[in-house]
C-alpha cells in the first residue's frame, strides 16, 4: 500500500473526500486539515450516525495508509489495546529448555540468564492496535482509529495519554516503543460519558453534528446513486423532521442510506404511509420509537414534508 500526499489546502481536502463520497462542512475539513498538518490526534464526538467513523475509513483510502481499528467496550485494557505477553509460548519454551538441559553449572546458569533475557524480547509480544499503530517498523504509517472511546472505562484513557501524546508505549520489560512517523489518530466518542480533559488536551477537537438537508441530499445521492430526486428528497425531509421531535435514538446518516436502499428494493417511487409503516424497523431501532411514529403520526409528517414541497415548487 504505497503513501499518497496530505493534502495541500482545505479547499483540498473537501474535494479529496468528496472523490470518496464523504460530504464534509468545512469545518470539519479544516479541523482534518489542521490534524494532518500538525501530526495532532482528531478527537470527533457527535451523535451515533454522523459519520464519525467512516471519516477514519475515507482517511485511510485517501492517504493509501492501513487503517487500524481499536473498538472500544466496558473492561479494555492495556492487554486488549496495546500489547500483552505470549505467557503460553513463554512457558512452552521454559520446559523445553528444562527437558533438553542436561548441561550444570556455569554453563547451564549462562544458559538460564540467556533463557530469561528472551524471554521478554519482542519475539513472544503479542502487539494489539495501539502498539501495531506506533511500530517503528511500519513502512507506511497508519490511521489508527480509537472508537467509540466513551465505551471504554474512564482508567483506559490514562493508557493512551502517552500515545496520543508522544506516539509511543514504554513496555517496563523491554522499553519504550516510538513511532518514527507518527500515526494519524482519529478518537469517536457518542457522549455516553465525559470524556477526560487531559485526553481533549492532546486532541484537535470536533462536534460532528447531522447533516443539513442540502447535505444530507447530496451524501445520500452519491451513497445511492440510483436513487429517484423525488424519493431522495421525501426521504430527507421525512428524516430531517424526525430529528426535529423527542425520540429515543434519532436516526442517523447511516440508517437514512439503508431505508433508501431498503425502499428502492420494496420499488417505491415516493413516500407512501404505508411503505412508512412497514418500514419503521429500518429507520429507528428502539421500540418505543417504532410505536410513537406508527399510524397517523407518520401519515402527518408525510403529510407536512408534503406540504413543504408543494409551497418550495410554486
């Protein structure tokens, strides 16, 4: 995977993840901008389905660089982010050397101390994805993506201050590990939690909002390109007016792509209360959402998104 160039502007970058289909606002480009140029850890917290993630994915492919993915859950530690002993293989090798050590005295002390010595040496770590991001190794450097931080318990980020900081992780038995081109770090956090300030401090910071409905427009007809206008722009009105009322999760980008996608495969041509109804499940996740909107609520939102196009096209 050979490196492509950073790019060279703001203006550069939009149109670079825009060739990808990554609709960005241009706050959001120049904080990736300043990220790049600056060799700083982008922190991005939003709401779940604004494409804190994928911005990572777009990154990667952009850049040519491998993309490393540490997810994020309750009980992560420093053994499942960055690196933990081969205890297995170490002990497979202590009773080989006992079973084939016949030798005494100095030279079998000798033999000991060497056997000890390797024993902590970089042929039995085991490198999870922090320590894999931050290989002095690398030919390439990464994008490392730490997501969905929030999830994590809050002792874990006192693991990553060093990293984000200094891009390396002393191991006491074997010593500290830099990276010689540093990584690009992109964090996500849904603000489940707080997350430390120390962590922010290392960071360029940014709220990933939902889209507009201009933007939304245009992130839905590149995801979906076969997409009708007149369905894609009921479909992104219909959304934008649920994120406008009190609902348990609001649906994101991502669940807006996938009832496109799902409607276009029911062949729907425009919204309808009924294809709404059968539909819900796609669009929203939790039940009570599902219940609050079945029926005659749907049928009046329909109704308003209707409304609104016939007042935009006289």
């Amino acid at each position: 995977m050979s490196d492509t160039a950073l790019p060279t502007s703001i203006d550069d970058t939009l149109a670079r993840l825009a060739a990808l289909d990554y609709v960005a606002d241009r706050e959001l480009a120049t904080c990736v901008y300043l990220a790049l140029k600056l060799q700083r850890p982008l922190f991005l917290e939003g709401e779940p389905g604004t494409g804190k993630t994928e911005i990572a994915r777009t990154l990667a492919v952009m850049l040519g660089r491998p993309l490393i993915r540490l997810q994020c859950y309750e009980g992560l530690d420093l053994a499942g982010a960055a690196y933990e002993w081969n205890y297995g293989r170490q002990m497979m090798e202590i009773r080989l050397a006992e079973a084939t050590g016949a030798a005494t005295g100095d030279h079998a002390k000798a033999q000991r101390d060497a056997l000890a010595a390797e024993l902590f040496s970089e042929r039995f770590l085991t490198k999870r994805a922090l320590l894999q991001a931050i290989d002095p190794a690398n030919p390439v450097p990464s994008v490392l993506l730490i997501d969905e931080l929030d999830r994590a318990d809050e002792p874990f980020e006192a693991f990553l201050l060093e990293v984000l900081g200094d891009y390396q992780i002393t191991i006491p038995e074997l010593g500290t590990v830099k990276a010689i081109q540093p990584p690009i770090v992109i964090l996500t956090s849904n603000r489940t939690r707080e997350i430390h300030d120390a962590v922010k401090r290392r960071c360029l910071y940014h709220w990933v909002d939902f889209p507009d409905a201009r933007r939304e427009l245009e992130i839905l007809q590149r995801r979906v390109p076969g997409v009708g206008p007149a369905l894609a722009q009921q479909i992104v009105a219909f959304v934008q007016k649920l994120r406008g009322i009190e609902l348990y999760k609001l649906p994101g980008i991502a669940e807006t792509i996938e009832w496109t996608r799902a409607l276009m495969e029911l062949d729907a041509m425009v919204l309808d209360p009924e294809v709404i109804q059968h539909t819900l499940g796609v669009l929203l996740k939790y039940q009570d959402d599902i219940v609050r909107m079945r029926g005659s609520e749907a049928a009046r939102m329909l109704e308003l998104v209707r409304d609104e196009a016939r007042t935009a096209g006289r």
